[in-house]
C-alpha cells in the first residue's frame, strides 16, 4: 500500500495579511522512489519572508514562481534524512538539503535544479554543525548575507555599516560579518528586545528600534557622520533613511524589502532616489542564489565562527508541520528572532 504523507497547500491567495486560514494541511500518496531519486524524511522546513510574493498569482518578475492552489508548494528549503534510495551518492541515514518542504515526506530526484540551483538535493556534513543549521548560517542565509555584506555592498575598510532587520536570519549575520571584520555596526530592529539583543548579544555599536520615531532621526542619532554601507532588508523609509545618510561613494546592497511585502497598494518608493546621483552612490540588488560559489567560504568562515562560539545565532523554532503557516505569519510581523525553522516532528 502506497504511503501516505501530509503536506500544507495554498487554498487561496491572500490580500493583505496572510493568515493560516489560506492554507491546509493534507494527506497524500507517496509513491515509491524511482531511479535516480530518495525519499527524504523532513526535521527542519525553512520559513522565509520572500514566500510572501510567491503567494500571489503572479509575483514579481525575476523571482521565484508563485506557489500553485491545492498542490505541494516546491521551491522551500527543508533538511532532513533519507530513508530509501535509488540515487547514486545517497544512501539511507544520510542528512540532506532540499527544496521539497511543507511537507513531512519527499520523493527527491537528484540532480534536479532547485531554487536556482542552491537547494539542489545534497549531502550534508553533520560533524560541522546539526543539520538545521544549513537552513541558516550554513547555505542560503549565510550566502546571502555573505555575499550581500562583501561583494554586493563591497565592504572596505573603515566602513561604518547600517543593517535593518538586524535581529533577523540574514540580518543577524550580515551585521555579525561587518563586526567580525572590524567594523563599527549599527543595527535596527522593531523592539526594544531585539535592540538589547542586537547591543549585549550581538555586541554591535549602536542600535535603535524604528518603531520609537522616525526612522532617519533615529539613524542620524547612532550616526551623526552618516554610513557607508546599508544592508537593506526592508525597503521603504529606512532605504529612504539610508540614501539620506549614506555618505559619498557608500553602497546599499538592496537584500530584500520586507515593509512592502504585504502592503496592497503601490508601494512605497524612496521619495530621494535623487541622493544616488548627488553623492556617488551605488545601490545593488542581489540574490543569495546568484553567489553559491560563496558557500564554501561561508561554511569555512561562519562554521568557523560557529563553532568558536563567536558567532550568536538564533533560531526560533515552531513545532509541527500544520503550524508552518502561523510560522509564516510570524516572521512577517517581527514576532521571530534569528532563523525561522519549523520542526517537522
Ligand atoms: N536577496 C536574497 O537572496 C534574500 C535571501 C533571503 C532573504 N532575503 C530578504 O532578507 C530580508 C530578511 O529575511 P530573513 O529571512 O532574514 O527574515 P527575518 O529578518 O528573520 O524576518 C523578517 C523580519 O523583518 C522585520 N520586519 C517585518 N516587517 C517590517 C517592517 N514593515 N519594517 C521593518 N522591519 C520589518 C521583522 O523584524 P522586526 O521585529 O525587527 O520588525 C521580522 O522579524 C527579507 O527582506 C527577505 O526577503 C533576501
């Protein structure tokens, strides 16, 4: 008898606020693995604000493909074990990454290209670091916040560096590599918690909630000289903040624009994109999955860290498959510190 799985499906695509009334979880038929694939036992599935502009109909060009209604939703990062295969390279009890998540079971066919090629099925080295952390640290947060932080914003000596979001997955990282290099590191985030996180854990120079005032008044008290560097991950006025900042020649790596991810309207540009030209500025979108050549510099330098202790890096986990949703909803609010994982269980 063929086995049975559960997975959370799309019903309907949300306008405004995603709540876990859009989604249901169900039982479906696992079919048996087929030459060249395993079937994957998920521990961990990733949860990451970016899904929020696949659960439209039609998302923003360029992107990942919008989820389909009442089907699997591919193209979300899991780790977990496999229990059978039929894929040279792979063998039962192996750890392995994937894209095949929001669910408990996955049939995998390796060598498959999955999320642009960074989530492809492949073995993980346990004896680094627990699986869960290459949902994190380890593969596409830490590229992304690597590669954002060194090649997209070009970081150089003396750089003073603003990161929004700071207390988040990528954010946490990207701050932590500027002050591991030596840099004077300011951080954002949306509570006083996360600010005292951001000051005694993450021991960054200065940090603000951009709840409590203006966003650029607040920016302008932790850098009365102005930045060099913005690490954006949230777009809107606190990219508008940091064009009014940054000082001549500075960068913005543009990572991500998480205040506009749920709005309905158009949304909101920066109203001083004219500062760009004034001061000689460079913005640079950027996607982690364009840089997966970085992942063994990231393995090496941040599992380095790691596992020195001098990387913090938290995660908050959320137990249950059918909770992935609230999970979700979670993250988009801020009520998430470090990596958001759901525990498959
Ligand atoms: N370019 C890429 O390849 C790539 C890859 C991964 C992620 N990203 C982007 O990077 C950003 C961070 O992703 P993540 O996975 O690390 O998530 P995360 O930072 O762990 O979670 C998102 C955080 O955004 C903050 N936030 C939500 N609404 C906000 C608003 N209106 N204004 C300011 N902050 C707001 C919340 O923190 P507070 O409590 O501080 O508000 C929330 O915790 C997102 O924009 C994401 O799309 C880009």
């Amino acid at each position: 008898m063929a086995m049975l799985a559960r997975q959370v499906q799309l019903v309907e695509y949300p306008v405004g606020e995603v709540t876990p009334d859009h989604f249901v979880t169900v039982e479906v038929e696992v079919p048996d693995p087929q030459p060249g694939q395993v079937l994957v036992r998920n521990t961990f599935t990733s949860v990451d604000p970016g899904m929020r502009l696949r659960l439209r109909r039609s998302g923003p060009a360029g992107y990942f493909n919008s989820f389909p209604l009442n089907a699997a939703m591919d193209d979300i990062w899991a780790v977990g074990e496999v229990i059978e295969s039929r894929a040279e390279g792979f063998s039962a009890g192996d750890s392995v990454w994937h894209a095949k998540g929001w669910r408990d079971y996955a049939i995998v066919t390796a060598g498959e290209p999955a999320l642009a090629g960074i989530a492809t099925l492949a073995r993980l080295d346990t004896s680094v670091a627990p699986a869960e952390k290459y949902l994190g640290p380890l593969g596409a947060m830490g590229v992304t916040a690597y590669a954002g932080i060194i090649d997209a914003a070009e970081l150089r000596d003396g750089d003073v560096v603003w990161v929004s979001a700071a207390a988040g997955a990528v954010g946490s990282l990207a701050a932590q590599i500027a002050k591991l290099r030596g840099h004077r590191v300011i951080g954002s985030a949306g509570s006083a918690e996360k600010v005292r996180y951001l000051l005694d854990e993450l021991g960054l120079d200065a940090a603000f909630s951009y709840r409590e005032g203006p966003v650029l008044d607040r920016l302008r008290e932790a850098a009365p000289d102005g930045i060099d560097v913005y690490f954006d991950n949230v777009g809107g006025d606190h990219l508008e903040a940091a064009l009014a900042t940054l000082r001549p020649w500075g960068r913005a790596a543009l990572c991500g624009a998480i205040s506009e991810y749920e709005s309905v309207g158009p949304a909101a540009g920066p109203s001083n994109l004219f500062q760009a030209t004034a001061n000689n500025l460079t913005l640079r979108g950027f996607r982690g999955s364009a840089y997966q050549h970085r992942l063994p510099d990231v393995v090496r330098e941040l599992g380095g860290w790691l596992a020195e202790g001098r990387l913090v890096y938290r995660e908050t986990v959320i137990d249950g498959l059918e909770r992935a949703p609230e999970a979700l909803m979670r993250v988009l609010s801020g009520d998430t510190t470090g990596k958001a994982l759901v525990r498959v269980g």
